[in-house]
C-alpha cells in the first residue's frame, strides 16, 4: 500500500503534464501539494523538515535557472555578433542534410560536453546551437533530450559513478567484502576499492554501448516523423548506415576508454574521437544519404507547438560571413574552460569550488524542531563553478573578440534576462517537489524515504525477474530527481541488496541502475523544462516527454534483458528468459522500421 502511495506525485505528474498536456508551471503545483501532504500526513515528517526540502529546492532551482540564463546569454550573444550565420554556412558546407547536422551536433557535440561538464549542459549548449542553425525548437529540445543517455553515466568526469555509485556504496561492510572476494581490496582509509568501482564502470559502458548503438538512428527518425514534411520514421530510417556509422565512432572509443583508463573520460574521449571521425567522413562523403538533403518544410508551415520565443535572425546576404574559426572560437573557450575546469589536477576546481554558500541545515534548525537524525540536508552553491559562470564569461570574451556594438550586446542580455523569467515557475515547484520526494526519511511513520518504499514494493513483486526491472527504478529515481548521479547515490546499494538476495552478481545489478539512472534523464521534468526554456518553448514539456518516453523504455527495456541474460547465465545458461526477449525486442524493432520504409512517407500516422 505504502508503495502505491509513493507513487501519486509522479502519477500526478504523469496524468498533468503528459496526459492532460498541461504546461509545467501548471502541472507541478498539484505534484508539489501531493509530496508535501504525503510527507506530513503519511510518513509523518516533521514540517521543519518538509521547509527545509523546500528551500533546499528552491537553491537548487536557482542554481539551475543561473546555468539557464548562461547558456541562453551566450546563444544570444553569437546571434547579435553574426556567429551563428557563419557556424550555419559552415554545417551547410559540410552537409545540408539536417539529418546529418543533427547527429553531429546532438549526439557527438552532446556527448562530449557531456563528457566535460554533465549536469544537462548538453541542452544547454548543443540545444540552442541546433535553433540557431534552423531546427525547430521543440525538434532540438526533443533530440537534446534523447542524447541525454549514453554519456551520462560518464558525464563531469564520471560523477554519476565515482559520486553516485560510489557514495551509495562507501562503507557498507556487505559490499566490501564482495569486493574482497571478487579480487579487490581497498586500502587503508578507502571506502571502497577504486578498482572494483572501475569495473562496475566497465559493465556499464559495456552496457550502453550495446543501447547507445540505435540511438542517433533514433534521434533521427523520431525528428523526421514528427517534425519532417512528410510527417515519415522512413526518412530517417533511410540513413541509418551514417547514423550507426556515428554510433560506433562514439561508443567504440568511450568503451575502450571505460575498460582501460576507468570511468573519468569515456563520454569526452568517445565524444571527441566521434567529431573527428564523422566530421571528416561527412566531408569527404562517405556513407552520406544519398538524393536532395533532407530539410524541414517552409518555417511558415510549422505547428505553432514547435516553435519558442527565441528569436533566431535571418539569413542576409548582403552581410559578410564572418571568419568560421572566429564563429567557433566561443564554443571551443566553453569546451576548454569545461574541461580545465573539471579536471582536479590543474588547480582551477578547487579554486572555483572555495568560493560557496554552505548551509546545514541540522545547524541552522534547533534539534527540538526535527525528528532525531532526519535534517541532514545541506544546500551547497559555488557560483563561480557552476556551468552558467563559464557562459557568461565566454559571452563577454565573445563581445571583445566579436567586436560587437555595446547596443547588441544589451539585447543579448534583455533578451536572455526575459526568456529565464519564464521558465522560473515551473522550476520553483518541480525542484522543491523533486527535494520533498527524496527527503521524506525519518519520518515518525517510520518508513525509508517515498523512492526506496517504491523500490522495494516493485522487487518484492519481481523476484528472480529484478535484473529486467531494475533499470525502470534507476530511470525512475532520475526522473524525480533530475540526476543520475542522485539516483545512483539513491539506490545503489538497494540495488546491490537486491542483487545479492536473489542470488546473482549484485555488481552487474548496480551496472543496471545506473544505467537506468542515465536513462531517466531522457524524461526528466526539470531537464525538459531547463532545455526548453534555454530557446524560449515554455509550457510544451508534456509534449517533449510524449515524444521521449519510447526512448527511455527501449534504453531501460534492452539493458535490463541483457543484464538479466548476463548473471542468470550461469544457473539457466544464455539461452534463457533474458536473452529470448532481448532478440525478441531487436526483432520487433527491425520488423517495425522495415515497415515504416515500405509505407508511403504520405500515409497518415497517428501522433503521440
């Protein structure tokens, strides 16, 4: 029962957002009102502490709106200095096919700031890259968000495994001594062996790029059939050599780096090898489609839902283009900056990191307020390393180097400044939500907190079957709390549990959540409306999930069969329950595209 009840305020979500296809700044409220009166009258946690979460939200949700308002600053600001014309020639010179320009910039370019910087910084750079070259915003944001997979287990440096699966599983005596068995051992002071976190980083890189293989091939279909003028899942199925050409070139890399270097530089390496293979192949033209390029129809003929606020400027002729590595130059001092910046050994993290507002709360709340060892929730921000600081620093070294009017660039801000007003209610509700949710612990209920009562309730029901479940919990904890990281930190060593009780190899279960956990991200309410409002699309986040969530099962349904494939192996063999519904799923899929391609790209289909 208990279970049920921790899942009204998604359901309520769900039914709002998605399918009554309210706007967020709508749909959150009644998700925040359900987590509040759950937490109080339910689990039973003291009031101060439902505050607390609260305003922890509330930080985070401007901590969010300030990364929001960088990356809008700076689209912006190449649009007012001309950049954006010459980076939109420079794509038609290597391809005019929208196809292509969407595998490089989303899924190659994505990953590898990603990579660098994670936190859904890939929607806010490659996202408003793609409006500004021509797409329509909802196209980008939709192809944004289903990028927001693969690399994310090893986004910032690999945060979701060495933060996430890491902190889940520090100390706990069960995980160390499998670990010991498995050939392990920490040393002194060690929490856990770095080792044996390097090999559950190893199966999930194995893992995603099993998944990861289909997904540019996705992002492409999904793009032509639902913004594409023949409203077809043919004309993208049409280039699938390229789009599993720039699969491989991306997954292959950042598999080898996973294996042998650990889990720091998959997604950047695998991003970065990506680029340089696909882009020189593109130009010299191999596995390109073949016939006219593929584009969206006349701009005039858009659905209105497509389109955002953002005002992208037209192409003028009778302007010259500006030099294509001075249009770049932006870009590449935010990719540089990222990567300095993440990187421990050069000096600059700690630096950043030092300048902070820190408040804990259990220090700030008198103890008589709260439920014994309940506020052990800390608001940390350290604006000069958050991703939006970079932003807006490249932005004024852009205005110098662009040799822009002071009148262009105090659009660019007006503008910007206008854009993040608007997405601001709908992350003052979803965040505190989120906050409420996964703090409810402690309560004089005496229940775990809302997203573990969930959890077990669904392996109390699966049993045995838990392997092909367990990536559906990771992608939920993502989902609320808008992090893979957070959902690792969530339930990893729940999952761990779990693993060793039915028993198989919990390390391969722990594989499996964080490989959900990056699968989440794909739906995740905050992420959706953070990567919509950066290009001005506030109020169609339900109609972004509609189109993302086909993802998001397909990337939880492969890896949880294969995992399951993978540790029942040895008591069932290979041929068992895993591995059939996981050629079944591949079948299914090859029957469902073989017949989209013999359709009529005119035939009509009906809209999720």
């Amino acid at each position: 029962m208990f279970a049920l009840l921790a899942t009204l305020p998604i359901a309520v979500v769900g039914l709002f957002l998605v399918v009554l296809r309210w706007p967020a700044s709508r749909a959150m409220p009644p998700s925040y009102v359900t987590a509040v009166v759950l937490a109080l009258f339910v689990w039973k946690v003291p009031a101060v502490q439902v505050a607390v979460a609260s305003v922890h939200g509330l930080i985070l949700a401007a901590s969010l709106l300030y990364i929001i308002f960088g990356a809008i600053l700076l689209l912006n600001t190449l649009q007012e200095s001309g950049a954006i014309r010459a980076i939109r020639k420079g794509f038609i010179d290597i391809s005019p096919d929208r196809r292509v320009q969407v595998i490089i910039i989303a899924w190659l370019f994505g990953s590898f700031i990603e990579g660098s910087a994670g936190f859904g910084t890939p929607a806010a750079v490659a996202v408003p890259l793609l409006v500004g070259l021509g797409f329509p915003a909802m196209a980008a944001v939709v192809a944004g968000m289903m990028i927001q997979s693969t690399p994310v287990s090893f986004g910032a440096l690999g945060t979701p495994i060495l933060v996430g699966v890491g902190g889940g599983l520090a100390g706990d005596p069960g995980v160390i001594d499998f670990a010991a068995a498995s050939g392990f051992t920490a040393a002194a002071g060690e929490p856990l062996p770095p080792a044996f976190l390097a090999s559950i980083g190893a199966k999930v890189a194995m893992l995603h790029a099993v998944a990861g293989t289909l997904i540019p091939l996705f992002v492409v279909s999904f793009m032509t059939r639902f913004f594409g003028p023949n409203r077809s899942f043919a004309d993208g199925l049409r280039v699938w050599p390229f789009a599993i050409f720039a699969a491989l070139s991306m997954t292959l890399p950042y598999l080898a780096v996973a294996v042998f270097l650990g889990p720091e530089f998959p997604s950047l390496i695998g991003g970065l090898c990506g680029l340089a293979i696909v882009v020189t192949a593109a130009r010299t033209g191999f596995l390109m489609p073949k016939g006219e390029p593929w584009d969206f129809a006349p701009r005039e003929t858009w659905d209105d839902d497509w389109n955002g606020t953002m005002q992208i400027q037209e192409e003028d002729s009778s302007d010259p283009t500006m030099n294509l590595v001075k249009a770049w130059l932006p870009y590449a001092f935010v990719a540089g900056l990222l990567v300095a910046t993440r990187v421990p050994e050069l000096g600059v993290k700690s630096l950043l990191q030092a300048v902070q507002l820190l408040i804990n709360w259990d220090e700030v709340v008198p103890s008589s307020m709260a439920a014994e060892n309940a506020m052990k929730i800390t608001s940390k921000v350290q604006p000069l390393y958050l991703p939006g600081s970079i932003f807006i620093v490249v932005s004024a070294i852009t205005f110098a180097l662009h040799r822009m009017s002071g009148a262009a660039y105090g659009r660019a801000w007006q503008t910007s400044g206008r854009t993040v007003l608007n997405a601001s209610v709908a992350l003052v509700f979803t965040v505190p939500m989120v906050q409420v949710f996964i703090n409810s612990q402690n309560g004089a209920g005496g229940l775990e907190k809302m997203p573990l009562v969930l959890a077990e309730g669904v392996a109390d029901l699966t049993g045995a079957a838990w392997p092909i479940f367990s990536p559906l919990i990771g992608g939920l904890g993502a989902f609320v709390a808008g992090s893979n990281t957070i959902s690792n930190m969530m339930f990893s060593l729940f999952q761990f549990n779990v693993g060793t009780r039915i028993g198989v190899s919990p390390d391969w279960i722990v594989a499996l959540q964080a490989i959900g956990g990056a699968a989440g991200n794909t739906i995740c309410v905050h992420n959706v409306v953070a990567a919509s409002a950066v290009v001005g699309l506030i109020g169609k986040e339900g109609a972004v999930i509609r189109k993302t969530l086909p993802v998001f099962l397909y990337y939880a349904v492969i890896p949880g069969c294969l995992g399951y494939a993978i540790v029942w192996s040895g008591q069932k063999g290979w041929l068992n329950a895993g591995s059939i519904l996981f050629a079944w799923t591949l079948v299914l899929l090859a029957g469902l595209a073989f017949v989209q391609c013999r359709k009529s790209p005119t035939t009509n289909e009906l809209n999720l």
